[in-house]
C-alpha cells in the first residue's frame, strides 16, 4: 500500500496548474497548427464561448451535487463529466441557433485533455474530502488518503488513461492522420467516456440503476453523442464526394 500526503488545499492548486497547463498546452498547439485556432474564430463569436462557458459551468456543479446529493441532504460539488455534458450542450445549441454543422471541437481536445490528467492529480492529492477516491482493495498500488485504508487510485486510472489517449492524437495529428483532424473532439469524447465508465464501478458513489451511478448514465450519454456525430460527419462527408 502506497500511503499519499494529502491537504485539502490541493484541490485548489490542482484546479488553477490544471488551467494554466491547458492554456499553456492551447498557446503551443496554436504554434503548431494556427489554422486549426483561425477556423474556430471564422465559424464563431463570443457569444459561442459564453454559451459554452455558462453551460459547462451548469453542467459541472448540477451532475456533481446530484451526485453526491440524496435522502433529503444536499452536497454541493462540481464534476468534469458534467462540464463537459454542459459544454457540449450549450456548443449544440449555439451551432443550431446559427445553422453551424461542423465540428468546432478540435482546438479544445489537445488543452482539455492536458487540464484532466493535471486536474485529476490534484483530485488525488487533496485525499477523502475530495469525495473523487475509489473502493477499497488489495492491490499493491492502492493508495492511502489518510484513513489507514488501501484504495483504487481512480484518478491515476483517468489521469493515466487521458495522457495515453494525448500522446496518441499529437502523433497523429503530427503525421496527418485524418481522424485526428476532423474527428479529434468525438475521439476524445468517447474515449474519456469509455475508459471513465470503467472506473466509476471502482467508486463509491451511490447507485441509481441497477450497479450504475449517475455518471454511468451519463458518460453513456458522451459516448453515443461522440459515436453519433462521428458517424454523421462521415456521411455527410461521404454523401458531398458522391
């Protein structure tokens, strides 16, 4: 059992390196591959960002409490998953409003992903109270937040998941691969949905169907918009060369 230094003033430091690395690893990509940032800022305006904003904010604090909420007491918390649930809902909704078809998702996969894997070590450092920690088990990595109790390091599981699927896209994207360049956001979207919806049966969240918890259902959710949309491009790419 591997015991781990915790302090609930991790979260907060894991929040603010998870944004700056974001923004960070934005400013490189923007070097990189300029034309990708230039499309994103000819298909919207300002009001996308704050429709996206707002929403990945709602969505974030609303899955989150109603996570941990329930027999008449109310926790307030805030959740990844749910962010971008909330995101891609108010994306959606902008891009209808203004008859945008195509994905404008790709710019944000490479920072999203950086802000995870940074975010979910802070999650982990910041212990119990962070409410994140998985079910008890035997294994040699478990970790101890503090309780003499050997855990599933769930946010190493994610982190750990979210860096691989990271190192996979720049690869592509650096050798030209197609679906990195027009499928990117959807990519990511199922992916972090899959591999999520694995480790949510190694926590101890409170369950609402069956052996599912909230965020099963919802990275169930992810998963089918990603796939959905994927397809869709495809067709309608397919359809336009016909």
């Amino acid at each position: 059992m591997i015991v781990v230094p915790t302090a609930l003033w991790a979260h907060y430091v894991g929040d603010f390196a998870a944004w700056a690395s974001a923004a960070l690893m934005a400013r490189w990509q923007h070097s990189l591959w300029p034309a990708q940032t230039q499309q994103l800022a000819r298909r919207t305006e300002p009001s996308y960002f704050l429709a996206l904003g707002l929403c990945a904010l709602i969505g974030a604090w609303a899955f989150g409490s109603l996570n941990l909420s329930g027999g008449g007491r109310f926790v307030p918390s805030h959740s990844i998953a749910g962010a971008l649930a909330g995101g891609i809902i108010g994306v959606e909704l902008w891009k209808w409003r203004h008859g945008i078809r195509a994905s404008t998702g790709g710019a944000f996969v490479a920072p999203l992903c950086t802000g995870i894997v940074i975010g979910r070590l802070g999650c982990l450092f910041s212990g119990l109270p962070d409410q994140t920690y998985g079910v008890p088990t035997a294994l040699p990595w478990a970790v101890d937040l503090g309780d003499g109790t050997g855990r599933h390091p769930v946010q190493l599981y994610e982190a750990g998941s979210m860096a691989l699927f990271l190192f996979v896209y720049l690869r592509a994207r650096m050798a030209g691969a197609r679906w990195a360049q027009t499928h990117a956001f959807h990519a990511m979207i199922c992916v972090y949905a899959a591999q999520r919806f694995a480790w949510e049966f190694l926590k101890p969240y409170p369950t609402v169907i069956g052996p599912f918890n909230l965020f099963h259902l919802l990275l169930g959710g992810l998963f089918a918009y990603g796939l959905v949309w994927w397809r869709r491009d495809d067709t309608e790419r397919g359809a336009g060369h016909a």
